[in-house]
C-alpha cells in the first residue's frame, strides 16, 4: 500500500490537535515557518496540509493572519466502513449505547424494498441511543433481517457495539450506502436527547451488507446538531458523489462508507 503524501499526514496530525482541544476553539495554529521546523517539512507542504483543513473546515485564516481554529463537531469521513464504537474510539472517544426500544414485526413497504424482502416478512426493530462521553448526542433506528435480528436479541441492551457482537459470530458488514440529510425532531427524540421538539436533526440513512452483497440492516441515525460532521474525499479515480433532490420516499446514494453501530 502507497504511503500517504506528507501533506496529509501532517493534516491528519493537526487534525487530530484541533479536535483533541490543543488549540482551544479560535485558537490560532502555529505560523507556516514553525510547523515546517517542527515537522521536518517544507513551508509548501504545510500549505497543502493548512489548504486541505482548510477546505473541511477545520481552520481559517484571513489575509495576514495565522490559520484561526473553528468550534468543530466530530468528523466522520465516508472514505471507509467503522461502526459508531470504532469511530468514536478512534478520535479518542468514549462510546455508549443503550436500548429504548426492540420489537419483532413486520417490514413496511420501504424497509421490504432495502432489505430484498417481501412487505410484511418478520424483522427486528430496534431503537438506541448512543452517547460520546456519556452525553445522548444520537437515536439509531436500526431493522435487521430475521437471521441477523435474532443475534441482535440476544445482546445487553447496555451493549457498546452491534458491530462487534455480529463479528463475533462470523457475520462482517462489508459494504453501505448512504443519505445524509436534515429531518426534525420527534417526541422519541426529544425523549433520548432533550432536544426541542420539531428541532433540526442531522439524518444519516444506511443500508448495510455483507461480503456477498446481502443486505443485513436498514438504519435511519439522528444526530443532534454541531456533534458530528461528515467528510467526503473524492478524487478522478473514485465515483463521483451523488447529489439527489428526494422526491418521494427514502433513496439511497452509491457511495462509500461512514458509521455504523
């Protein structure tokens, strides 16, 4: 595997600073010449790594000026599969979950379609809430289908990670797709995350499956505001990312992936 540029390995290293805290929020990072003795580079490489951050919206900088630290909510990127738990351990984190919520029931019309099944088949609805340093910042809704939901069962309901507990019995999400969009706020929310009823809410849809291209889940995240924030990287090599107005209904857009239980 190619090593990474060294632009973005020092992007991935301020990165890390600025959401750990080091800078404070409006903080000013150090000048180009410093980051440049501090890390063995050259000032043009700290411009490509201050552009990129620039551009996700890590920091800011006016003419004359030093790059400013901007308040950011936790980045999630696209570029690759990690469950909420490993996200969130992965920036230094602590994860948490805990069920509201899980019946046995029938798949409605848009879940049968995301899960190839037939309206009606038996799935397990399950609703969570999942906390960062024990604060509630989102409700999952996930439906599983009848094989998968019948592991899920079995799991604490103060269990961390689905993820995990599946992995442990042989079963690997692979691969999902996502929407990401905004929806508001209802009593179930307001419950599990004090947030005002009818508030904004960060939506992310997913489907996910297994190696073989099964699908395994159909889950609808609600993020309260300014905790998350999601990256897309895209380049000539990659699919381009897909925009879409929704007309009528859930649609789901090819794409790489983000977090998961």
């Amino acid at each position: 595997m190619a090593k990474p540029a060294r632009y973005r390995e020092l992007a991935a290293a301020l990165r890390a600073g600025v959401l750990s805290g080091e800078y404070g929020a409006g903080g000013r990072l150090p000048s180009e010449e410093a980051l440049a003795a501090a890390n063995g580079v050259s000032r043009g490489t700290v411009r490509q790594a201050l552009a990129l951050l620039r551009t996700e919206g890590v920091v800011t900088s006016r003419r004359g000026t030093r790059r400013v630290v901007l308040e950011q909510p936790r980045l999630q990127s696209f570029t690759e599969l990690l469950s909420f738990t490993r996200w969130a351990r992965s920036i230094g984190e602590e994860p948490g979950g805990s069920v509201d919520a899980l019946e046995w029931r029938g798949a409605d019309a848009t879940e049968a379609a995301q899960l190839r099944l037939a309206e009606g088949d038996r799935v397990l609805a399950v609703r969570r809430c999942r906390t960062l340093g024990g604060r509630p910042v989102m409700v999952e809704r996930t439906v599983y289908t009848e094989p998968v939901g019948a592991l899920v069962a079995e799991m604490p309901t103060d269990a961390v990670s689905v993820t995990e507990l599946l992995e442990s019995h042989g079963l690997v999400l692979a691969d999902a797709d996502h929407t990401v969009d905004l929806t508001l706020a209802d009593a179930d929310d307001v419950a599990l995350l004090g947030c005002e009823p009818g508030g904004p809410l960060l939506r992310e849809r997913r489907r996910t499956t297994d190696p073989t291209g099964l699908p395994v889940e159909w889950s609808e995240d609600r993020y309260l505001p300014d905790t998350v924030a999601f990256t897309v990287h895209n380049s000539l090599a990659a699919t381009s990312l897909a925009r879409l107005r929704e007309a009528v209904g859930p649609k789901v857009t090819e794409g790489p992936a983000a977090p998961a239980s």
